[in-house]
C-alpha cells in the first residue's frame, strides 16, 4: 500500500505546549493531523499533492489570481521537480508533482508555496500568510491510482461546482493529452512539465484507458489517503 504522508509548508509557525488544547489551532476550523516523519519518496512515483488557502485569502478561482497563480504554477519546475498537472478551487489547490528525491520532493514544494504566495499578493496587493502551514502528499504508485489521481485533480470542480459538462478552465486540462474525446487544446503557453516517470506518462493508460471528461470525484469523494479538501 502506498505510504501517505502529511507534510509542512515553509511558512512560519509558532506551537503551543504539550498540554491538552494547547498549540496553534487550526483556521478552517478541520481538525490537524499531528506531524509524521516524513516517509521515503520513490522516485517512480506522481505524488497527489492539496495546499489550502487561509479563509481570509479571496478567491483563487477569480481570473486575476488564477492566472497570477497558474504563471507561478508554471516557473516552478525545476530539473528535480516537476508540476504535471493541477486544478485551482476556491479555496485550495491540487496537484499531481514528479520529484527525482525526497529531498526534492520537500524543496520543490516550498519553493513552490513560496513562489506562488508572492504572485497572489503582488496580484492582489495584499500581504500577509496565503496558504495554511500543512499540506497534505500522498504517493500514487500504481497504474490505478494515478489514473484515479488525474480525474480527481483534473475534473475536481464537478465535485465543488455540480459542473455536469467540459472540462475546468481553472485547470490544465487544456493542456492534457489524455481525453478519450476530442477537446481543444489551449494555445497559450502550458504552465505544467510534461510527465517523466513510466507511470505518469504512459502506465495509468493502461488502467481503464483514456479519460471521459464526464468521470469525476463523487459528492464528498476525497482523493485516496487525503482528507477531503
């Protein structure tokens, strides 16, 4: 069974003590997991990634901070690390992430937070904290779970929104090439890296074919091994 693992932010933080109720509490009100020891990462595998914006953050659906957010989305790649595929929701934010290490799994993603925390509030001209300090990563390490992987990320907004038809323009799944039917692709400059690992590219093909952009997560569904965002 693929590990799961509930990793932190760069964002700072400060703890209360041991004693029962004490510590920072969470802002949107969901309990928090206590932090894990990071697992092993496998190179060979996607890892679905969800960060969450604080409540006071606006929108990040809204066209102004979706494309802040996407262009920042897009600069992130790195030879170690890569952003595969994401959709942006209101209040949060998926991804699917390739990384050669752990180490660059955990560097690819605060550089990433970092990254795109600064383009939403130059965009916004706002300051202060965008994402809350947690993130939640889980390892995708069969044919059938990045495959599941793709249609939560990439047609989450039916899950959210009750979009019954087309695909989310709030997503790279214009720039995906794995719909069973045919879909326009977009002509602006993609944001995301092509897949590199065997099961990103070409093994979730092999797990129930080609996706139909009328799939998509169940009302209340939450990604394998994710807590619902």
């Amino acid at each position: 069974m693929a590990r799961r693992a509930q990793m932190e932010l760069p964002l700072p933080a400060t703890w209360g003590g041991r004693r029962a109720g004490a510590g920072r509490k969470s802002p949107s009100g969901r309990p928090e997991k206590r932090h894990a020891v990071r697992p092993a990462h496998e190179p060979r595998h996607p890892v679905l990634v969800t960060v969450r914006a604080k409540p006071n953050v606006p929108s990040l659906r809204s066209l102004a901070t979706f494309d802040a957010l996407s262009a920042a989305l897009a600069r992130a790649g790195r030879n170690d690390f890569r952003v595969t595929h994401f959709s942006v929701q209101t209040d949060h934010v998926h991804l699917i992430v390739e990384a050669t290490s752990r180490d660059a799994l955990i560097a690819g993603l605060h550089g990433l937070a970092a990254r795109t925390a600064r383009a939403i509030n130059r965009r916004l001209r706002r300051t202060g904290k965008v994402w809350n300090s947690r993130y939640h990563a889980r390892a995708l390490a069969t044919p059938r779970e990045v495959r599941n992987g793709l249609v939560y990320v990439l047609l989450n907004f039916r899950k959210h929104l009750r979009v019954t038809t087309g695909t989310d323009p709030r997503s790279s799944a214009a720039w995906f090439d794995g719909w069973s039917s045919a879909h326009a692709r977009s002509a602006a400059p993609c944001p995301v890296s092509d897949p590199q690992t065997w099961l990103g590219a070409v093994g979730w093909r092999r797990a129930g074919g080609l996706i139909d952009a009328r799939e998509g997560p169940a009302a209340g569904a939450t990604a394998p091994g994710c807590r619902s965002a």
